[in-house]
C-alpha cells in the first residue's frame, strides 16, 4: 500500500492536515514531533545560535523511525499518512547547511504544503511554542518552505498552497483528498 507524505515548513499545518485526513479515511498516522516528542533541548537548539549535531542526530533518526513504522504498515495492506518525510530532511538540512549524508526511507508520495508569510505567522502563533516566540523562526520557517518547492519542482512533487484552506471545513478536506487521489 502507500505511505503519503504531507510536508512543509514549521508552522505551516502539515500534522493537523495530516490527523484530520488520516481521521477522514480512517488510516493510521505517523508524526515528526507532536504533541511534546521532540526533546525540550532540540526543541530549543532548533531557535539557538548554535549548531548541535545532536539536533540533526535526533530528527534525522526520529524520521528514520517514523518513516521504517510507516512502511511496515504499509507493507501489511494498509494506507497511512505522515507529516514527515526525506525531502523535508533535504531542505531542512540545506537551510541549516549540515554536511551530513541522508540515507533516509522514502514515501511513496510526497505532497509539499505551503502558505504565505502571512499565514505562517498567524499559525505559528497559534501554535504558541516558547521556542517559536521570535523573528528567527518565521525567517528559517520561509527559509525551509523556499527550499522545499525548490526540491518540489525538481522532484516533480505536489505543493498545496493551504493560505486560503481551513482544516476544519469538510469542503477544504475534501478538495484535498480529491488532489491526493488523483495522484493514483
């Protein structure tokens, strides 16, 4: 069966997209770091000046767990859906200028989300992570989302601009899944 990626920026909606489809159809759902699992101090690390190995280490191994649980799922006849996937590792990887070599899973599709500065801002503070709570996050935020269209465009992946979509309205959900399906 088919693990479908839906990825983008931090802040951008991508794990709430991914519950409310994965709700819809009734499918399992894997996630990057909801709901508290990434490490108070990766979280942290993400905003800092530094630059820790650790942070890769940890996200680029929480990827390779997610996505190796995803396949098995789907290797037994079922569908599932994740906020996650190697491309998104690429271009975060490509922001933050690691020089480390991706050895990652892949989906079997990938479906990159986007939105405009604007909304980006109003998301990520409605998100309201302490971590979150400065201009440096919305800056390496559009950072990463230029750099995955970029590879979007080279890989030939789907991008939905989610500025004017709802992910609680049914009709906006709907227009979604019809895009994924189509991609059968």
């Amino acid at each position: 069966m088919t693990i479908l990626s839906i990825i983008g920026t931090s802040g951008v909606g991508k794990s709430f997209l991914v519950k409310q489809l994965a709700a819809i159809e009734g499918l399992p759902a894997f996630f990057e770091g909801e709901e508290g699992t990434i490490p108070k101090e990766v979280l942290e690390n993400v905003f800092s000046k530094k630059d820790s190995i650790q942070r890769y280490d940890w996200f680029l191994n929480h990827y390779k767990k997610i996505l190796d649980n995803a396949r098995k799922v789907s290797d037994n006849g079922l569908d599932c859906y994740t906020d996650c996937s190697e491309t998104l590792a690429k271009a975060i990887l490509t922001v933050e200028k690691a020089e480390i070599k991706l050895n990652l899973p892949k989906s079997d599709k990938t479906i990159i989300l986007t939105a405009s500065k604007e909304k980006l801002q109003e998301l990520i503070n409605l998100r309201a992570r302490d971590s979150e709570n400065n201009e440096k996050a919305i800056i390496r935020a559009l950072k990463i989302q230029e750099h995955l269209i970029k590879l979007a465009r080279k890989e030939s992946l789907i991008i939905i601009d989610r500025s004017n979509l709802d992910f609680t309205k049914e009709e906006d959900l709907k227009k979604i899944l019809k895009k994924i399906k189509s991609l059968n």
